[in-house]
C-alpha cells in the first residue's frame, strides 16, 4: 500500500483541492497528533471534509476517526479558524509542503502542512509561527512561536524547470547515476525519475555529467509534469496517471483525491478495527490476570480459614484452662516485670512464649 506521495503527486492532488477556494472553516478536529481534519462549507458543494496525514497524505473524504476530546493545538485552531475564508491553496515550490492562505474581516494566516521528514502542521501569521503540532530543530532552520517560518526549497522547480536549468543541474550534481539525480535533486522520487528515463530512453545508471541529450530528457520531464490525471493502480501503487515504464490498471475514480479516499480510508477502518480488537484483548489479558490473582488470594485466605478456626476450636473446647492461663499472668504480672515473668515461665507445660514487646502468650493446646 502507498505510504506517501511524491512532490509531483502533490502537484495534482493540491490541483484538485482549488475547489475549496472561497469556502470556510467551520469545524477542526485533531484525532492524533499527525491528523488533522478541516471541515468547510464550499459554495454550491456544501460540507467538505480535508483529511490530513502528515507526513504521508492529505485529501477530500468522508471518513471521520472519533476524536476523545480536542487537544491544545485543535482548540487554538478552533479559536482562530472557525468561519474563515480560503483564499488560496498552494504548494511551495516542487516541496512536499501546501500551503492554505486564509483570512477573516481583519486577520489572515497561513496554515502549512509539512510532508516530508517527520512531518508538522504549523499556523502562521504575518510569516510568524503562531503554534505547531511539533517544534523540530534542524540544523538551518528552526520552528518555535514567534520566529519566522523559513519554507524549505530546492533549487530548482520542477514545474518551472527549463532546459537550461534542466543542463545546470546535471552539471552540479554529485550522484552517481541519472536516475538518484532526478529522484533527489529535482525531488521526483525513484517512480517517477525511472519512468523520465524510461521514456528518454537514458540508461537510468549512466552518470549525470555524461547525459549529451539534453532534449529528450527534457521533454520527458515536460511529458510528466504535464499529463492529465487518469487515476490507475500500479502493483501497490496509487498514481494519478498512467506509466509507460510500469503495467497500471485504469481505476473507476476521476479524481486522483478519490482514489486516495478510497483505498486509504479503507485501509484506516481495518487498522482501527484491528486496533480496537488488540485493545479488548489487551483488556481481556489484563482481567484474567486480576481473576488469577484474586483467585490465589482466595485460596491463601481459605488455609488462613482453617487454620484460624482450628485456633478458635481449640481455645473453645479449652476455654477453663486458657482462662486459668491469663489470670495466671493477670496475677504475676502484678507482682513481676515482663523480663522476669519470662525467666520464671521457663520449662511451663502449655506456655510456649512470652513477647514481653507486644504482651502476646503463646499456648499449646494440642
């Protein structure tokens, strides 16, 4: 199953989400601390509802995981978002980052959804963060309240790329294979940089710096980043077009957000089921234990039982002799401190004991 999309992807899937231009946001909800759902109202379409995984996923679904109570961050959310505007969404760059540029009567923000690394949800205003799911440190670049966002890009974009940079970049690479080339310096992942080769016709190993042409391969890169979305499944893969390097099957979906909805939001209903049933069995585990236990205490208190009862069975079938004991004692002890009561009871036929620190009388009885 897909576990992320590439920046090329993103370019499509951000492409069908310019429908949420001109709707607000009217719920907020924070399920986990990696999912985020936004809930509009879009003119003429009514309730919209944007899952957000970072940092593998985000699209339109119907699907709702339950939310036990709203964290920190999705009230914060709550309080500045609710019935604001989109104005636009975005993706920076050839990155893995969307931007959602929302405003309100008097204020304005940015809502930025990281998708790459470990991911992060963070609101901007006036470029500033305001607050963040998470505040990573890197060696660059840094996110704390307060400081300004620094967005992460390349240098070069894939979708604004030319021949010339096209040449320049080959140049200054330092992979050792065309292929690493593409997936990394022009972030198009090993899929996509193999079907540009393939297309081409490059030998996907053959260094960067020994590529002579140039036009082929741009023209593939042209092809890629300019194909019409026909969403098909690809061994595991969901694309939203079809691959001349790879044997794909057409989906039913036209949009490339429904055939993400589709598979992921099945895959989402199996793991909570199968998260749920680890819980009850966890649940069940923990309860066998308590019964055990409580078990074995039971039969530690049932031999504690019997052989108090046979205490009390013997004192009451001795009752006159056990009597004449303490009175005994009752006596002595006006007469004698407990040290010497203890010496002078010494070789005594029924007193066993005599615990002058707890005044406790051991008898035998048997």
């Amino acid at each position: 199953m897909k576990n992320q999309v590439s920046a090329l992807e993103l370019h499509y899937l951000v492409d069908e989400l310019k429908f949420l231009v001109g709707g607000k946001i009217n719920q907020v909800y924070h399920p986990d601390k990696n999912e985020l759902l936004l809930q509009f109202h879009v003119p003429n379409k009514g309730k919209v509802l944007l899952r957000v995984l970072v940092p593998n996923f985000l699209y339109i679904t119907n699907y709702k995981p339950q939310q036990e109570s709203p964290s920190g961050f999705c009230t914060y959310l709550r309080k500045k978002l609710y019935n604001i505007r989109v104005r636009s969404v975005e993706q920076k760059g050839c990155e893995r980052v969307v931007e959602f540029i929302l405003e309100a009567k008097v204020e304005k923000f940015s809502l930025v959804f990281e998708l790459f690394g470990k991911g992060n949800i963070l609101l901007l205003q006036d470029g500033k963060i305001l607050s963040a799911v998470d505040y990573p440190i890197w060696k660059d670049r840094t996110v704390k309240p307060g400081d300004v966002y620094v967005y992460p890009l390349k240098d070069f974009n894939l979708f604004e790329l030319s021949e010339k940079e096209l040449v320049q970049l080959l140049a200054k690479s330092d992979k050792e294979s065309i292929v690493r080339a593409l997936a990394m310096d022009l972030g198009l992942g090993g899929l996509f940089a193999e079907e540009i080769c393939f297309v081409a016709g490059i030998d996907k190993d053959k260094s960067p710096k020994k590529i002579d042409d140039f036009k082929k391969l741009f023209k593939s890169i042209d092809v890629l980043r300019n194909n019409k979305v026909v969403p098909c499944v690809c061994d595991s893969e969901l694309l939203p077009f079809d691959l001349r390097s790879k044997v794909c099957v057409k989906s039913s979906f036209s949009s490339f957000n429904e055939l993400l909805d589709s598979e992921l939001t099945k895959a989402s209903i199996e793991l909570a089921g199968g998260v749920e049933e680890k819980a009850k069995s966890k649940e069940s585990d923990k309860l066998k234990r308590i019964i055990s236990a409580q078990q074995e205490s039971i039969k530690e208190l049932e031999v504690k039982e019997s052989v108090e009862r046979e205490k009390a069975d013997l004192i009451y079938h001795n009752y006159q002799l056990v009597n004449d004991v303490l009175s005994q004692i009752k006596d002595a002890r006006k007469k004698f401190s407990f040290a010497e009561m203890k010496e002078k009871l010494k070789g005594h036929k029924l007193i066993k004991d005599f615990n002058a620190k707890d005044k406790s009388v051991t008898v035998d009885l048997k």
